[in-house]
C-alpha cells in the first residue's frame, strides 16, 4: 500500500499534531522522517493537552504502531522526559513505540554548540529552538554522527567521547560565554541513553517495506514546514532538514512511486516563530488578534507566534514542492469576528508584480499584492458540518482551492480532536 504524508505547509505549527491523531484510526502506523525536539505537536481529547516533541502523534491509539524513522534526530534527555509524562498518563507505548537504528543522536554538547553558534550570530541569529538540531544534521552529513544503532555497540562510549572532546573545542572556537557542566549533562545523558536502550530498535527501512507488501496502511508526519526547509525554505532562517515531501523517502527509506496521498496543513492565517522573513507580517490590533484568540505560543519554546495575513504565493509555491493531494485548513475559528480578511495573491518585487516565491523575501525587496474578503461573526467552534460554515467563510475557502487548484477537505474549528469538519 503506498505511504500517505501529512506536512505542514507554511513555517511549522499548523496543527499537524492534531490532525495526525484524528486520522490515526484509518491507520496502522505512523511514523516521524525529520526533525526532532524542535517539534512541539499538541493534541487535545478528553479535556486534556498533551505535547509531543519526538514521539509521534499516533502513540495515543492502542491499535498503531509509532515509528521514529531514520531521518529524525532523537534527544535521549527529551525523549525519556517525554516517555515519563506517556508513562503518568498509563499510555503504553512499549507495545508500540520503535525506533531506527539509523536515526542520529542528539548529544549534550550538539546542543552547546547550537547554543555558542546562535550567541556568536548576535542580531542574525536563526531563533533556532536550541535543542542542537543544526549541529546534529551538521555531524550526520559530515559523516561523524552517532545512530541509535551505535548504542547496541560495545565501543561506543569511545566514540562519544572523541565527539564531545572535538565539540568542545568548537565550543572554545566560538569564543562566546556559554556556561554548562558537561559531567552533570552526561551523567542525564548516559541515563537516559539506558532508558532509550529498553525500547525496541529495527531496521526501520526494512519494516516499512515488509508492511507495505502486507498491505498495511501508513501514515508518515511531518515536523516543521514547508517554509523551514533546508533547501526551499527562507534560508539561512530555516531548519536542518528536508520538511517537504521528499524528506519523507530519505527519512524513512520509501521509494517515491510508492508515496499515496500528501495532505497539506496550513492555519487560516500564519504564524512564524523565530528569526526571518516574512512578507505578511501584520505589527497592529489585527495581527495582535490573531495571537491572542489562537494562542499562538510554541508549544516548545513558548515563543510569542508573529502572526500574518495568509499568503498564497508561498502557499502554492508549498503545493507545488510537495505535490499536495489534499488541503486541511486549521484554525478557521480564530478568524471568527475580523470585519475584514486579507490573503496575499502577488508580490510587488523590483518594480514588478510576481505570482511566484523569488530567491529574496526580505521586507526591502517585497511588498504583498492583498485580495480582500468579508470576515464572518458566527463562532464556529461548537459548529459539526460543513454545512453549517458561514457563507463568507465558504467564499474564503472557495477563492483558496480555485487559487490552489486543490480541495480544502478538512476545516479545524478549535484544538479539540472533535473540533473537526470533513468537507
Ligand atoms: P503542530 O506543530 O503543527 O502540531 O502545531 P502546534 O501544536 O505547535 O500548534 C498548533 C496550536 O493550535 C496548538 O495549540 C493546537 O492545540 C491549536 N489548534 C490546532 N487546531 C486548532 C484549531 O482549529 N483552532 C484553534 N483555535 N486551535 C487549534
Ligand atoms: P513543529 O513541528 C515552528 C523554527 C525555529 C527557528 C528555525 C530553526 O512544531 O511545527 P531549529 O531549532 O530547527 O534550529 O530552529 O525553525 N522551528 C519551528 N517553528 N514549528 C516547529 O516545529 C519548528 N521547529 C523549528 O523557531 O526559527
Ligand atoms: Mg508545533
């Protein structure tokens, strides 16, 4: 059975975490390709909120599997905190939780050095979330990184130590004032590194290949966006990994003839955190609006969001790399209440109105090109079908699918797992 991508669309948070628990049920497992604690994925059922950073979003489903594929990058600390709270929760994920031999590790001193390269940046730093990510994929594609499989090795405790001894070097390099213990960060290290060692490692490439040919359905989550990718994101102020679709084969060895449906997730609007740019920047009550009703906070660093106008020139150009089947719009309930709705159709850039992303983005060079529409009073959070969905709301995601030559099949209505309509 072909392998289906759920991604976001936009710069992260889009609300992948809930979604890929609502689909969960159509699916027997489900598995993380890149990134890492940098993801902060929230799920709410039952009242409750639950943040997810490695873990896929699956794990609360007794029946799915939940893979961490190859290509994404695990912090044993984080990983064994996040365990504990699944553990609290009387989640058993030991049945279904597996992990790949082949994804790298985040180590004590990746995340110094995260941390000593951001403070040596001074005003353009990233905004990274400083969780070592950059510097993780920097000694994977360098050829020096350490993998989950490492660990099952008798030498690889020598192996480590060679690592930290260079990163710390590094660390001197940058001559910033970073302080840390790296015993006191070893010592947490080394034990979590036991509490990883009681899961269960495969050959994940191997295992998605064997459910595949049984026929097993599968659904591969995204972390991050489409506008944080390392190759056609807004770099430098991106991430260190492939976020689109592509980053799916690499990060969990599917062929790309065998990838099925690509569900893209985008907000009604759009948030940034970080560093970088971003052309539909509002500074007023509206954009302050936007923040508040959507509480948009990361959910792994507690960052304010910056928050904006849609943008359809950067949502096409993420259509477009990712070959999106299928459009989610989340968080339409945040929009309840506007007079008046913006989305961005064009960019005024050197003198000339373009339709499509160029290499530069910086606010000097671009300006949107705004198409208005009517907001809508109606609250929709307690709203069940679609066709319950105000008039002005439906002309809003008219305009987008005509525009996206895509169906927008699933509108989100608040947080809630149940806060969701199927078109
Ligand atoms: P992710 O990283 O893509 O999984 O998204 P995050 O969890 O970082 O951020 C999405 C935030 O929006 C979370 O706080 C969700 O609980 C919340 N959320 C998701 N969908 C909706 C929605 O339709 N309406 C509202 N109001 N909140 C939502
Ligand atoms: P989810 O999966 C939003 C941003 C950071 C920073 C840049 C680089 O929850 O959508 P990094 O830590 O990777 O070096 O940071 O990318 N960023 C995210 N923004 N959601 C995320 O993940 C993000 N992961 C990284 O804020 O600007
Ligand atoms: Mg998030």
């Amino acid at each position: 059975m072909a392998v289906d991508l759920l991604l976001g669309l936009q710069w992260g948070d889009e609300g992948k975490g809930k979604i890929v628990d609502v689909l969960t049920s159509n699916y027997n497992i489900i598995a993380r390709f890149q990134g890492g604690p940098n993801a902060g994925h929230t799920l709410v059922f039952n009242g409750m909120k639950h943040v997810l950073h490695t873990i896929p979003s699956g794990i609360f489903h007794e029946d799915a599997a939940n893979l961490v594929g190859n290509g994404v990058v695990i912090d044993p600390v984080i990983f064994k905190k996040e365990l504990d709270k699944l553990e609290d929760q009387n989640v058993d994920y030991r049945k279904s939780l597996i992990i790949s031999r082949k994804a790298h590790l985040i180590l004590p001193t990746h995340r110094l050095l995260d941390a000593a390269s951001e403070a040596s940046k001074g005003k353009a730093k990233i905004g990274s979330t400083l969780k070592g990510i950059g510097p993780t994929y920097m000694d994977k594609t360098g050829r020096n990184g350490i993998r989950v499989g490492d660990i099952e090795l008798e030498n690889w405790k020598e192996k480590y130590r060679a690592l930290a001894n260079k990163h710390e070097a590094m660390i001197d390099f940058y001559n910033v004032d970073i302080q840390y213990d790296l015993e006191e960060l070893e010592l947490e290290f080394f034990q979590a590194i036991e509490t990883l060692k009681s899961l269960k490692f495969i050959d994940s490439e191997e295992y998605i290949f064997q459910a595949q040919k049984e026929g097993k359905s599968i659904l591969a989550e995204g972390a991050q966006g489409s506008l944080l990718d390392i190759d056609f994101g807004t770099y430098p102020y991106v991430t260190s990994s492939n976020t689109t679709a592509a980053g799916a084969c690499t990060g969990l060895g599917v062929a790309p003839n065998k990838i099925g449906e690509v569900f893209g997730i985008f907000k009604a609007y759009t948030t940034r955190v970080g560093s970088g740019p971003f052309p539909t920047e509002l500074f007023d009550e509206d954009g302050e609006t936007m923040g508040r009703v959507g509480h948009e906070f990361g959910a792994t660093t507690g960052r304010s969001r910056r928050c904006g106008w849609l943008d359809l020139v950067a949502l096409k150009y993420a259509c477009q790399i990712n070959g999106v089947t299928q459009l989610m719009m989340m968080k339409a309930d945040v929009l309840s209440g506007f007079k008046s709705l913006k989305v961005c159709t064009a960019y005024k850039y050197k003198g000339k109105t373009i339709t499509h992303l160029p290499f530069n983005i910086e606010a000097e060079n671009i300006s949107p090109v705004y198409t208005d529409f009517k907001g809508w009073k109606e609250d929709l959070t307690e709203m069940e079908e679609a066709s319950q969905l105000p008039q002005e709301l439906n002309a809003y995601i008219a305009f987008l699918e005509k525009e996206l030559e895509t169906p927008i099949k699933l509108v989100s209505v608040g947080p809630d797992r149940k806060q969701t309509i199927f078109k």
